[in-house]
C-alpha cells in the first residue's frame, strides 16, 4: 500500500512540527481501519478511509511539515484472448491467473474469425460475449478483436505481458517477433496447465447437452 510506505518512511524526528506526530498517529488510524474494512468486503469504506489518510497527509506535506513524495507502482496491463462462448471454469481459472499479473485486457474473438478457426458458428454472437465477459470481475475491459488481423489488440492495448491459454494455436517465438518489432517490451506467457474439470471446455459442454437432452 502507497500509504504505508510513506509511513514507514516518515521518523517522528523528520517531522518539522511536533504536533503534527498526533496528525500521523490519525493517518495510521485510517490506513488500520481501511483494511480491516478491505477484509470484511466494505470496499466504500476502506477506500474512503485510505483517502482520508492521502488527504491528511497531502496537507503535511504541502505545509511543508513532512517531506516525501507519493511512489506509484505501475500497474502491469495483462492482454488475454479467446472466443469465450460459454462462459466455464476453465475460462475464469484462465481469467483469475491473468488477474495476478495486471489488469486484465480481454480480447473476444469476433464471429467471423470463429468460423474461420473453428470451422463452425459460435453459440452465442460476439456482442453478447462481449457483453458477459465485461462483466466478469477479474476482466478490467474487454473489447472485440479485430476481424482481419489478430494482433491487431496487441498494438492498440500495448500490453506489459500477454498471457496466452494453454491450448491456443498461437505460437509464442512469432507473437515476441510481433511486439519486438513494434517497440514493445511485452513478455509473452502462456499458461503451462488447463483447468482440471470435466467440462472445462465449450466443446464439452455441447456434446454433454446434446448427450442429456437430445439422444
């Protein structure tokens, strides 16, 4: 946490006004409270508290009683990609270790380029895809992939890593050569396991409907 850093950076003896300790023992107050409320899932609060904590000391520093300066980590953007037709477990494992890496950039495949890959119509249409997998919490933005040129994301995202499923019939050497000779430092990944149900596939899921409800 930012915060905490610099607390841990700030000695009582570099404090240019005694008075202003009591100020610093209020801002530790609320960086405790902010998470311990982070904890129970009372996500208003805790970043409320923790901003009342940057407030208090913005204002020492800008009072020039206490002199630091804010360190910001930046946050690694993380490009994923996939039709995502029926949303499964496999997908949010996939999602969930991309979210460990950064923010989350998902690309949805767009139907045309199903078909192409795929030989056969998705089950539900790109917008719809779309549309659910925005709303999977560790996707930060989703946006439809581009119908002719499939790196095409990459250049528009610019991402810190791309992190690949781990039967994608991308091959690693030609995505590096991509994003090297566009300038981009981008560490290619893939993912070395896939989820270990049954079911974890859309393909699966299709053979077990039509298994179940249409002998």
């Amino acid at each position: 946490m930012v915060v905490e850093k610099v607390l841990s950076k700030v000695r009582e003896d570099d404090v240019r006004i005694p008075e202003a300790n009591e100020i610093l023992k209020l801002v530790n107050a609320y960086v405790s409270d902010s998470k311990y409320y982070l904890g129970v899932g009372d996500y208003v609060t805790s970043l409320s508290c923790i901003a009342y904590a940057e407030g208090l000391l913005d204002a020492l520093r800008m009072l020039n009683i206490v002199d630091f300066s804010w360190e910001y980590t930046k946050v690694r953007r993380v490009l994923v990609g996939g039709t995502f037709d029926i949303i499964h477990p496999g997908h949010i494992y996939y999602l969930n270790e991309a979210s460990k890496l950064g923010l989350v950039y998902a690309v949805v495949a767009r139907d045309s380029t199903v078909k192409s890959v795929k030989g056969r119509e998705p089950i539900n249409d790109e917008v719809s895809r779309l549309e659910v997998v925005s709303s999977l919490k560790y996707v930060y933005k989703a946006v439809l992939g581009d119908r002719e040129d499939i790196f095409k994301s990459v250049d528009v995202v610019r991402p810190d890593a791309v992190l690949l499923g781990p039967d994608q019939p991308i091959d690693e050497g030609t995505l590096t050569k991509y994003v090297s000779s566009r300038g981009m430092g981008t560490e290619v990944l893939r993912l070395p396991t896939k989820y270990k149900a049954e079911v974890a596939s859309t393909s699966k899921i299709i053979s077990r409907i039509l298994e179940l409800y249409c002998k």
